[in-house]
C-alpha cells in the first residue's frame, strides 16, 4: 500500500493504511481527480469493494481532525520483500 508500515513501530502496526481519499484518487483516477466529487466518489467505491472482498477492514473512522484507518488484511501474503528500494525522488521502483 501506498501509506502503511511494512513492520510495526510502537503503537503503529503493521499493515494499516491511513492515506486518505487523496492518495487512493490520485492512484486510481490521477492527480488531477484529487479533491473532485467524481475522485472522492470513487475512492470510496474502492474502499467499499475493498471491504466487501475481505481485503481491507476499518478499524478506525475518520473525523474531522484524522483520517480513517484500515487493516490491510492480505493473510499468507504480508512478505513484503526487503529492502525497499526508495530512489530520491521519493517513488518507487
């Protein structure tokens, strides 16, 4: 995921996202979506199919203040490979 910790900090598990609609727009629909109703719209989409397959689970509701949070629920398959290679420019190879 975009926004999650590969391994857990102190009180920060392990495969939680907490991104918000923004990142999940511009990772679906791009950076001119961000902030749009169409962009916001479907995040929430993805959010809710994400949910329904048994891939993601809130654990968190966002308010005001925080972003909501999920559980990324991948089972056998949270073996993410190390190191991350993360070039300068902050994306990913």
């Amino acid at each position: 995921a975009w926004t999650c910790l590969d391994d857990a900090r102190p009180g920060e598990p392990a495969a939680e996202y907490w991104g918000g609609h923004p990142a999940i727009t511009a990772a679906l629909l791009g950076l001119d979506a961000v902030g749009t109703d169409a962009g916001h719209k479907a995040a929430q989409r993805a959010l809710r199919e994400l949910g329904d397959a048994g891939h993601i689970e809130r654990i968190a509701d966002g308010t005001g203040a925080t972003r909501a949070r999920y559980r990324i629920l991948l089972g056998d398959r949270w073996t993410p490979a190390k190191p991350v290679d993360n070039p300068p420019s902050g994306g990913a190879r």
